[in-house]
C-alpha cells in the first residue's frame, strides 16, 4: 500500500518534537501505513472493533472522571484520571484533544495501560495504536485481555 501525501505529513508529525516530546512511533521501523495495516489485521484476528473499543474507553474515561484524581474501581477495572495542563492536537490535524490520561488497570491481573483522549481519538478515527516501544502504544492483545 502506497503512502499519501496526509499519511507522510502525519508520519512526519508523529517524529519526536514536533507534536509531542517523545512522538508517536516509538522505535518502530515501519511507515504509518504499514503499523496501521498490521494492528488492523490483528485487532480483526482477535474479535476487536475499533469502535467498539474506543467507545469502551470513552466509558472507562467517563468513570474515572468521577474519581477526580483518585483510582475509582468499576465492575471489573480500576480507573484512574492523570489531569494535565493543555491540549494536543493531533497528527493528522482533524481535532484537539485535552492531554490528561487515563491508567486502566483490570482487577487481578498485570496490566495496566495509559490512554490519552488523543490515543482513544486516535484509535477510534484513524485505526493508529502508535508504534512499538512509544509510551501510548495500545497492544491489540492488551486490549483483548483488558476488555474480556
Ligand atoms: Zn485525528
């Protein structure tokens, strides 16, 4: 698959101090094109839907709003809200997104995640999970795991 001019000004966006200080492709080798192909296949193999899953951590981010800070436990997770001053825009230029994260941490087991309202937005609108080794790197099978 060919890269179009939005995918290489995204990539482009996504080096390390432009947008954010760290980026968003971590030290991953690929292209945009060839990480999203690659999480779509797998988030596909798996049973996951990209809106479903983003309209799940839309939910867990809603609850953990209510903690204000503090872990909040609902149903089977545990969700905690990190407020950060200032806002994001994303890579692809389409929307800006407050910067505070999310830790979502399912009860009994090891995993606990950080998503931003850009990484769900990202997600969500542009099938992006970042690239290996980038602190926002979504797994599929993470998710898989968290969700189940
Ligand atoms: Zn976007």
């Amino acid at each position: 698959m060919k890269m179009t001019p939005q995918y290489i000004e995204a990539q482009r966006n996504m080096q390390p101090g432009v947008i954010s200080l760290v980026g968003f492709l971590g030290n991953d080798a690929r292209n945009l094109l060839e990480i999203i192909t690659a999480d779509e296949r797998e988030m596909a193999a798996l049973g996951l839907d990209f809106q479903e899953v983003a309209e799940w951590l839309k939910k867990m981010m809603q609850e953990a709003e209510k903690g204000l800070g503090e872990p909040v436990v609902f149903d089977k997770w545990e969700v905690q809200l990190f407020e950060a001053r200032g806002f994001i825009p994303c890579p692809f230029k389409d929307g800006i997104f407050q910067k505070r994260t999310m830790q979502v941490k399912r009860l009994n087991k090891e995993l606990t995640p950080s998503v931003s309202e850009l990484s769900i937005h990202l997600l969500e609108k542009h099938h992006f999970l970042q690239g290996k080794g980038s602190p926002f790197r979504i797994e599929p099978r993470v998710l898989k795991e968290l969700m189940e």
